[in-house]
C-alpha cells in the first residue's frame, strides 16, 4: 500500500504533459472554457431566432406603413454588425491578451439594445429606426463568438 501511495504522491507532484503542450489541468480548464463559449454561442443564437419570429408582428405594429424590404433590412442588420465587428472585437482581444475585457463590453451592449429593442414603442421619432440601430447592435454585440 505504501508504494502505491508514493506512486500517487509522485504523480501529483509531476503535471502530466499530453503531447508535450499541455497538462491535463490546462486541458480541463481548456475545455470548460470551450464548453463556456458553446453554451453562450446556443444562447444567442436561440435569442436571435426567438426574437426573429416576432420581428414582422412587432414591425408592423410600430409602423404599419414599412413594407416587406425593410423587413429584409431590419433582418439583415444582426448578421451585419456581427459580419462587421468580429474581426474587430477578435483583434482587441488577441492584442489586449484577454477576452474578459471586451467580452463584458459586448454583453453590455447587447443589454442596452436588447432594452432598446424591448421599449420601442417609447422611443422618440421613427421607431423602424430605432428598431434598425437595435438589431444591428445586437449583432455588433455578438461579435465576441467569431474572435480566434
């Protein structure tokens, strides 16, 4: 028993390399965070399909006279401010070394347009405006899942 025991103090003392890159407590803390990011990607993009079902019902109701091309914009304008900023949210990331940063950022800024987006019919002037800045923000806000 006394050898055993010193065989498993010896291997806890030692990290255990894979592939000579890295112990198996980096690859656990590796993969959770992995699994951190998949459960954040499933999430917004279930937000974005929920929402997307009741974006004409909620766009006609703001404003009765915006067609079906707007519709298209309004649509349109999450994949463009994601298309646009996730390079940009990816290289503030790998210069500043840490995702926390501009991770909290882009939470942020999904919050206030999601609140945005939930207060349309308070807002001030052209609600299919508003409607537009919100979705796209929404999307910019989503940039922090495409960085590498």
């Amino acid at each position: 028993m006394d050898c055993m025991r010193g065989l498993l103090t010896k291997w806890k003392r030692q990290p255990i390399l894979i592939d000579n890159l890295e112990t198996l407590v980096e690859k656990s803390q590796r993969w959770r965070s992995i699994y951190v990011i998949y459960f954040t990607m499933f999430l917004m993009s279930l937000g974005f399909s929920i929402v997307l079902t009741g974006v004409w019902p909620y766009l006609d109701e703001l404003d009765p006279t915006a067609g079906k091309v707007f519709m298209g914009y309004v649509v349109a304008a999450n994949p463009l401010g994601q298309m646009l900023f996730s390079p940009i949210v990816g290289w503030w990331a790998n210069k500043r070394g840490s995702i926390r940063l501009p991770l909290l950022i882009t939470l942020l800024i999904f919050i206030i347009a999601s609140a945005i987006y939930s207060t349309l019919e308070l807002m001030p002037g052209d609600k299919k405006s508003w409607m537009i800045a919100a979705r796209f923000a929404i999307g910019v806000s989503s940039g922090k899942l495409k960085h590498k």
